[in-house]
C-alpha cells in the first residue's frame, strides 16, 4: 500500500544503525509506522517523533523526522506540549508498558482525558527489558521475573481498560509481526482527532519471549483473536463460525449453526458508540475465555485540548484591546516592582 504512494517509506528511514535485538518485536513496529506516514501521505518535516525510556524509545533515532528523546515516563508531558507549541505537527509518541503505566501513568491518563491530538503508539511486552527483565504494570499475576520471583501477587493494567476509563475515545490494538493490519491501524489512528491509543502486543526474544505465543502463533491465532471492524458483526475462528453475543450484562462467545443461533443474532460492532459500556468489555477480553479484540476498539469525536485552546486564544486577543508587545509598551500602564 505504502509503495504505490508518491511518498516511499524508506523516506523516512534515517541513517542510524538500528541497536534493537535481532528478532525484537520493535523491528516490525518501525516498519509499519513507516509505511503508514507513507500511505498517509506524510512529509517528514511535518513530523514529530517523541519518547520516553526503555528499548521502544529509540526510535527517534531510527525515524527521518523530528525527535525528542526525553526522559522516563514524561513522554506524554512533552508531546503534549509540541503539539500546543506547534499545532501543525503531526506528533507522536513512542512508549511502552513500563515507561508510560509506571512512572509515566499520571502524564498518560492526563494526556488522554484532555484528548490532544497526539497519537501514542504503546508497545507492550508486559516487561522491564532496557533495565533487564524487571516485572511491569502489565506482567501477569504469578509472573516471575528478577523483581519477582516467587511470582507477582499484582493484577496487572489492561491498557484498553486504563485508556477508556480515562475518557479515551480512541482505542486500537494490534499485533507487531502483523504489519499489514497494524499499518491500517496506525493510519486510523492518524485520522482520528484527538488522543489516539494504539496498543502493539510486541514480542521481547530476550526476557519475555512469546509472552503474547498464545494468540499469536498462525496456528491458532484466527480462533484466539478477533479481529473488529466498524459496522461488521462480531465473528472470527477459521471457519468464521463463532461469534460473540450479549448473556444478560455479559458477552459471550458462540458457535453460529448451533442451537439455533444465525449470523443475525451476532453483536455488530459499532466503534463509535458514544457509550463505553461494550468497548470496554471488548477491550478486556482475555484468552482463553475470549478471544483477545484486535482492531478498532473505540473511535469517538470529542472535543480536542490543542484546538480548543486555540479557539480559546482566537477570541480573547479579538476582544483585547493589546494586540502586540508593541501595544502593551505604548498602553500607558505602569506597574510597581519590589
């Protein structure tokens, strides 16, 4: 998709060495950022790339556009404030599961309950692995690691929870090796106005690898997963026979042909429902009861912060009788110094 466009992706590849382990899930990840700001049509000098730390954060250094590598956890702080800055900016931010649920959880939260029209891509491979295989918010219960281990007795964040709870209105997940679905995921969110979450289940070979094997290994993945789209019913499996339907305040996974059950009696999903009450139960679907959603979760249109202080700017200075620094030097105000 990206290669039939006027702009080719590796327009935006830089001339750094990419220092990420052979086989890491931040590989894929790079790439399909990269063909999605092609496909979008993206001039990378109208791009800004920010991070925080741990190994996702690199990847400034690896985009031909503007970048900020800045410091752990205050990614969202400053992204937030390039985009307000410099309105024109296509911003954004790289994080993962440590950098932006831990030390970065206030900024995160923040950042999307005011919706700037930021896009933050979380990588999340529910581990520490810059600082060496450390548990983090998103490790699962009974995970053992360095920090832990006879086990964490935590519950883990489920970023689609934490986003949605936070009045996110735009919430996507995908898979890192799955490029051709993650382009399209980026590129929704790139569209969308306002905060954008997308979530990438990554991989690390080295601390936690195949954390996310269960639903992602081809084998089984198509029956482990469910893949949504706006206005389609909600079925997935091989045989595109199971489907998820509401029990009561609960849903539920079944299979279409059995016990009378037709395609017409399966949830259709609506990504821009205003409620929240469904994209969150899709957001929190876990294997094995459910299969996990990937796609578009939720994409609703509120108001955005940056455009909203603009307007707010806008019309205080038409109303101001200063319209300059010059203005205010020849006003005749006089104001005491102590």
């Amino acid at each position: 998709m990206a290669e039939n466009c006027q702009v080719k992706f590796t327009e935006f590849k830089s001339d750094q060495s990419v220092k990420w382990c052979p086989g890491c899930g931040d590989h894929a990840i790079l790439n399909s950022v990269q063909k999605a700001m092609a496909a979008l049509g993206y001039k990378k000098e109208e791009v800004a790339v920010i991070s925080g730390i741990g190994c996702s954060s690199r990847f400034p250094y690896y985009m031909e556009t503007y970048g900020f590598h800045t410091i752990h956890g205050r990614g969202s702080a400053v992204a937030s404030g390039v985009k307000v800055a410099n309105p024109e900016l296509k911003v954004w931010q790289i994080t993962g599961d440590g950098d932006a649920l831990a030390i970065g959880g206030n900024h995160f939260i923040h950042t999307i309950r005011r919706n700037i029209d930021i896009n933050v891509i979380l990588f999340n491979n529910q581990i520490y692995g810059l600082t060496k295989g450390q548990y983090s918010p998103t490790s699962k219960r009974g995970f053992i690691s360095k920090t832990s281990p006879f086990g964490t007795v935590e519950s883990p964040f489920r970023p689609g929870e934490l986003c949605i709870g936070a009045r996110g209105q735009f919430f996507a997940r995908c898979i890192d090796t799955d490029i051709k679905h993650s382009v399209v995921m980026l590129e929704e969110a790139a569209r969308h106005e306002g905060t954008s979450i997308v979530e990438v289940l990554q991989n690390c070979v080295i601390y936690n690898d195949k954390t996310h094997n269960a639903i992602t290994d081809k084998k089984h993945s198509t029956d482990r997963t469910i893949k949504l789209e706006h206005g389609q019913p909600m079925i997935f499996g091989k045989e595109k026979n199971k489907g998820l339907m509401l029990d009561g305040l609960n849903l539920k996974v079944v299979t279409i042909g059995e016990e009378g059950i037709t395609e017409d009696d399966i949830l259709v999903h609506d990504a821009h429902c205003d409620d929240i009450t469904l994209h969150l139960k899709l957001a929190d679907m876990e294997y094995p009861e459910y299969p996990v959603a990937l796609g578009v979760i939720r994409s609703v249109q509120a108001p955005v912060y940056d455009q909203c202080i603009e307007e707010q700017l806008e019309a205080v200075q038409e109303k101001s009788k200063i319209k300059s620094f010059t203005d205010l030097i020849h006003s005749g105000d006089v104001w005491d110094v102590e």
